[in-house]
C-alpha cells in the first residue's frame, strides 16, 4: 500500500485504519509512506512493514523498493489516495501485480485523470462512483464502492468540571465551498441571534477559510466562532464538541460524520446521497435540505433544547455505525475486491 501520511483525514486516517484492520484480520501489508508516521502509528504498524516512498525518485533506489516488493510478494499494490496512482501503477506493472487506487470525494476535484489509468478504481460512495463513469467514462467494471469505515471504542469518561457550560457547535473538514460552512455560520448567527450561548468550533484548512472569517465578522458573531487547523486526532477534538453539523452540499459522505457518530454526539447532516445510509431523519441523526441555513438553525436549536433527545439519536448513531460502518466492514469489503482482482 502507497499512502502520503498517516495522520490527517481522509486519506490518511483511511489508509491507517484499512492497514490497521488488515492485519488484524490476519493479512501482511508493507506500506510505502511519504511521510514519517507519529508514535500512535508507528506502533500499530511496526517500522519492519514501512519505508519512505520519497526514495522512488531515486533510481537507484526505485530498484531497491522494486526488489522488496518482489520479495514481499503482494497480491495487490493499492494507492490510498489518487496523488500516488502514477508511482502505484509504476510499481505494480514493474512486478506484475494488478493495482488498486482509493478515490476519496473530498479530494475527487483535486487529480489529474493520468493518477487513474491501469487502475481498478475504489470509490468511497455511490455518488462518487456515478461521477467517475460520468465525467471520466471510467467503466463500471474497473470501479467498487467500500464505504469510509470508523473504529467505534468504548465511550470515554465524562471529563471533570462545570456542569454548565457554553454548548460547542462543531464541524470539521477541508473549508472548501461545496462543503457548506457558510451555511453553518447562518444558522450559528440565526442560533445566538434567539438568545441561545453556543460556541463555534470550525476544525480544517482550505480556500474558504479566509471568507468564512470575514463573514463570521460580518454576522456579527466572530467572538462566538473559533477555527482550528485539523489536528492529527481528530476525535480529541470531535470529544469537546455537543453538537457535531455537516453542512456540506456535496452528496459524498464525510467520514468525520462516522466519526462524530461513533464518538456519540448528535449530528445535524445535510441530505447527502451517500449519507443517506446512516444518517436517518429523526432516528439516528437530524437531516436537512443542503444548503438551508434557517432549518440547520432549527435542527441546531432542537438539539440544545431537548438533550433527552439528542442523546438518543447519539446512541442510535453509534450503533448504526457500529453494525454497517466498521474498519472491519470496511476492510472485508476491500480485500473482496482485492480477490476478485487475482482471481481474473
């Protein structure tokens, strides 16, 4: 497996956990890495499994990790993010092996089409499988969907300190226009505006970034809104939060939603395609028009207001998540494909 670095989401935290649940399951996996991993996963991955993959610029040792690979024998050579398809199939058609790459939606706009060619393709939701055929005339035969999976733990303990606190309204994920931010600082506006104290917590980096702070300004509620770059855990900071909202427009779905779920908050969540699955209206979270900032704002207020109620949809989420969403879900249906590949 071919993967950029093992700490940011989603392409990261996908090829942790994926590598992580294989060998759980009893498969060996080598990694190639471009980054160096930090503690957490450097012991979940031994050092013995890894090398840097910054070495194939180097002829000589392009050689090298070519001779490893054949040693090591893989049945598959798998990308985990579309920015290494160019050196996965290089290395795969070099020991004659097929290949795989994992196209994530939220980077789905950010490749070249080249990063795809020879590979069978992986697409984490039905929606970004029909825009691949749609847009690249990708065929149906050269595409699976394996949904994002989550590690669901036990529940942490509740933190000591004030029973009454300020309530944190929280997203995360890359700040880009499609993902619906400025949607979420509506409703937040719409939210305090009635009188509600609610904190805002934006985790991520990208374009909008810049917009989205000009526009809290704007709204008037900049000292109610916080942004944070995406920390390396993302449920350290998923834990602070009372409300978990995705905003997004996008059909795809965020695999920081799973990750609120099955860290038990409540959710708000656009009414993505891909969603649709696990985020249920009224049972396992509040879903939403896209892009409807006056319903988010209602949604939001529900939650607050009725914490019976919300830590019922909660529990029901995690469970949902538990039951269809795993890494060992996640990791079965991978290596499914991965058989079905050896097996032409």
């Amino acid at each position: 497996m071919l993967a950029e670095r093992l700490d940011r989401p989603p392409a990261g935290t996908y090829a942790f956990e994926l590598i992580r649940a294989l060998r759980e399951a009893g498969h060996d996996v080598f990694l190639l890495l471009e980054d160096l991993p930090g503690p957490e996963q450097s012991a979940a991955i031994p050092a013995r499994l890894w090398r840097h993959l910054g070495a194939w610029s180097s002829a000589s040792m392009r050689g090298f990790l070519v001779d490893e690979m054949k040693a090591f024998g893989p049945a598959v050579v798998h990308a985990a993010s579309t920015r290494l398809g160019t050196p996965a199939r290089e290395i795969a058609r070099r020991i004659a092996r097929p290949s795989v790459v994992t196209v994530h939606a939220a980077g789905i706009r950010k490749w070249l089409p080249v990063d795809l060619d020879g590979h069978h393709v992986i697409a984490t939701g039905e929606s970004s499988a029909d825009d691949l055929a749609e847009r690249l005339a990708i065929a149906r035969e050269r595409l699976s969907v394996v949904p994002p999976g989550v590690r669901v733990t036990p529940r942490r303990a509740a933190e000591p300190g004030p029973t009454e606190r300020i309530p944190v309204i929280g997203a995360f994920g890359e700040l880009e226009y499609a993902e619906g931010h400025r949607f979420l600082l509506e409703a937040a506006h719409k939210v305090i505006g009635e009188g509600r104290e609610a904190q805002v917590l934006i985790a991520g980096e990208g374009p909008e970034k810049a917009a989205l702070r000009r526009q809290a300004a704007e709204l008037g509620i900049a000292d109610f809104v916080t942004f944070v770059e995406q920390p390396s855990r993302p449920r350290d900071l998923i834990a602070v939060m009372d409300v978990f909202v995705d905003p997004t427009t996008r059909e795809a779905l965020s695999p920081m939603l799973l990750e609120a779920m099955a860290e038990g908050k409540p959710v708000v969540a656009g009414d993505a395609r891909d969603a649709r699955a696990v985020a249920k209206d009224g049972l396992t979270a509040l879903v939403v028009s896209k892009g409807d900032s006056g319903a988010l704002a209602d949604a939001i207020g529900r939650l607050l207001t009725r914490p019976d109620f919300a830590s019922r949809l909660a529990r029901e989420a995690r469970e949902a998540v538990r039951r269809d969403f795993s890494v060992e879900t996640m990791a079965a249906r991978t290596v499914d494909v991965y058989r079905a590949l050896r097996a032409r």
